[in-house]
C-alpha cells in the first residue's frame, strides 16, 4: 500500500484552496493537468473533479521529489504533501485556485499512464468514435463532469423537495409482463423459464396504479423507463423520468407541486429566480396557434386562422374548404419576400400535400403592392383583414393552407 495512502489523509480537494490557505501544510491527491519543465523548476496542474492547483516543485527545496516530478506526464495519479504559498504577480485571474499554489516536499505516484489518445479538456476536436471508445477518458473533460455533477444535485433536490411535501419515494419491478403501450417493449430471456421472456417497462404505470389504490396518495420515482423505438431528438431507447402521483386533487395542485419543484431546481442549480405561476395554454390554444401540444413559445411563426376572413373571398378553394366546414390557416415570414423563391415555394406546395393539406397559396407584399397569383381573388377589405390578421409589412411573405374536415 502506498505511503500516502498509509499515513497521510488528502486534505483538500484540487478546487478547494484560496489565499486564506496560505502557510498551511495540505495533503492533495489528482491526475496530472499539464507538465512544466522551467529548468530547476517544474510545475504541474493537479486535477479532479473539484478544479485545477498548480503544483511547484523546486530542486533546491526537495530534491527527490523534483526529481520524480521531472517524470510526470499526462494523466499520472500522484499525490503530494506541501506547503501553500501566494502567486504574487504571477496569479491566475481564470482560476479558482489562481491566488496560490503549492510547493511540494514529496511526492508519490500511484499511477502511470500511456499518452493520451486525445486531450483531456473541453473543446477537444476528436473523432466520437475515439472518444466513446475512451469513455473513462472522455467522462474526465469538465463539461462532462459537471454534466453527471448537476444531474446528481438535481435527483437530491427532487428527492428532498418531494419528501417535504409529503411524497414516499416507491420503487417497482424493472423484469415484468410485457404491458404494450406506446411502443415496443424490451425483451429479456428467462433462464428459469426457457422460451418465456420478461419485459423492461416503458413506464411503470401499473405498478404506480397499484400503489394509488393501495392508498399510497402520493408518491413518486426517478425511474427508468425502456423503449424500443426510432430515435428521436427527445428520446432515447433508456432514460429516466421523473414520476409523481397523487390523490385527491385539483389540476391548479399539480401546477403548484411542479412549479414549485422546477423553481426549486432552477435557483439551486444556475442561480436563476423563477416567477409563478408559469404562463399557462389551454389545449385548444396551443394546438391552434402552434400545431402541437407542446411548443415551444419562441417559435415566431404562429398559425393565424383566417377561414372567417377568406369565406366570401372568390378564391375557390378557400370557399369550398370553409363551406365544407375545413378551415385556412396562414402564417406571416418575416422578409420572406425576398428570401422565397419560386422554387421554394411550390415545393412547399408539395410538401403539406404529404400531410393531407389540398395545397399551399402564398402572398408576398412588395413596395409597389400584393404579389400573389391569388391577389386577383381577395378584396381590397380581405386584404385588409389580413394584413390586421396577420400583421403583414413590406417585406413579408404570407403562406395559405387549406384543410376539409
């Protein structure tokens, strides 16, 4: 067993000392950050997870520890015993630690390590592959390490918030029947059971159904949930969620549980102060305006139904779809006038046409006026309207979609 490891205790972590530390005998253990070689000096950034110390190692103070240092390369896990001095002049302003640094009396290396296939810090442009095949190298960058560090922080807030307000913390079965919900389950052979499978859970549904009847009135679970679908941008085929259930409320008592959680989350984690109640939309909104359940309100380019407005217009699609009981929705594109040929906008056309929509008419407003092969059809008071509608300026492109019921 080393010396170190033996005797001496780690005193402090490597984003812990300040210039109050100055004059202290501390104790740091680390991986090598980068290796310096002044000549008579050598200075070595020692790292984990807390931050960065510079390390100084002088011939004349402690020379076999000088001497081991002149080996130290990339990635090395060594520790030290020394004394905390002040930078003076040459402090580190981008630092934590930047104010001071120590001078070491000796040194133990507990582990070598072959060149790095890749830098260890953030930024570094290396092939994904690599990088995945080096996992336990990659998972030392910051910013990934500051990843898993903010997803733990979240889980204990999580768990203490929802403990404090009265929830249990329940688990359920992962190895189950397969329960098909939305998409398909994993499959797990049975050793036991030969030609018989178990299912991963896509949610735990019915277990928590089960715990609810069971008079479990609230309760919750940082699960994990399988899923054996495409990809997409949101989902993967594993993830975790969190889950909460509870009995004997009102929707206005689950806004207030959530709010109060991800204001929580928010001022703990990034210093940010969350006002309540959030901004609220009904359904009926949401899909009107933005065709989805869930948008996301930054996006500029909201449906505006015009079906009131283009119902008497002589444009014959739109008096069919409207009279048909469909409707018209438009959406205004800022300085799309300029920005949308011809080309892109019949392939618009084509384009909603896979979704069921008849076509696509479109109007781009010009400094001499409408420029639309559907101008000729609308009046001079629908024009209006939707220019009211649709805020429409000089420079806009309007885009027209039609829908029977």
């Amino acid at each position: 067993m080393a010396q170190f490891l033996k005797d001496l205790k780690r005193t402090h972590n490597c984003g812990e000392l300040r210039a109050q530390h100055v004059g202290q005998e501390v104790v740091m253990m680390g991986w090598v950050q980068s290796h310096r070689d002044h000549g008579g000096t050598i200075f070595v950034d020692l790292r984990d997870r807390y931050g960065l110390t510079q390390i100084r190692f002088d011939a004349s103070v402690a020379p076999d520890a000088y001497k081991t240092a002149e080996r130290l390369r990339s990635e090395w896990v060594f520790a030290i015993q020394g004394q905390v001095v002040d930078r003076g002049s040459n402090r580190n302003p981008n630092l934590d630690t930047g104010e001071v640094e120590v001078i070491a009396s000796s040194i133990e290396v507990f582990s070598e390590s072959k060149t790095p296939p890749f830098q260890i810090q953030d930024n570094v442009e290396t092939n994904e592959n690599l990088r995945l095949e080096y996992r336990f190298l990659d998972l030392r960058r910051p910013s990934l390490q500051k990843n898993f560090i903010l997803r733990s922080k979240i889980n204990s807030l999580v768990r203490n918030y929802l403990l404090n307000n009265g929830f249990l913390e329940l688990e359920t079965p992962i190895l189950t029947k397969s329960t098909p919900e939305g998409a398909r389950d994993y499959l797990v052979p049975s050793r036991v059971y030969p030609g018989e499978f178990f299912a991963l859970p896509q949610s735990p549904q019915l277990f928590k159904q089960l715990f609810m009847v069971a008079g479990m009135d609230r309760y919750f679970q940082i699960c994990r949930c399988f899923r054996d679908e495409d990809l997409r941008a949101d989902r993967q085929p594993e993830f975790t969620q969190i889950d909460m259930e509870m009995s004997f409320i009102t929707p206005e008592d689950i806004f207030q549980m959530c709010e109060g959680l991800v204001k929580l989350i928010f001022r703990e984690t990034i210093g940010v102060e969350l006002q309540t109640p959030f901004p609220r939309m009904s359904y009926a909104h949401a899909m009107g305006r933005y065709g989805v359940d869930n948008p996301d309100v930054r996006f500029g380019l909201l449906l505006h139904d015009v079906s009131g407005i283009v119902k008497d217009s002589e444009f014959k699609v739109f008096q069919e779809v409207t009279a048909a009981g469909g409707i018209v929705k438009a959406i205004n594109v800022k300085g799309g006038a300029a920005d949308l040929s011809r080309k892109q906008l019949d392939d618009y056309g084509k384009f909603v046409g896979t979704y069921g929509a008849k076509g696509l008419a479109w109007i781009k407003i010009n400094a001499d006026g409408w420029q639309s092969p559907i101008a000729k059809f609308l009046s001079d008071d629908v024009k209006a309207q939707l220019t009211q509608e649709l805020e429409l300026e000089v420079g806009d492109c309007a885009l027209f979609v039609a829908d029977k019921p």
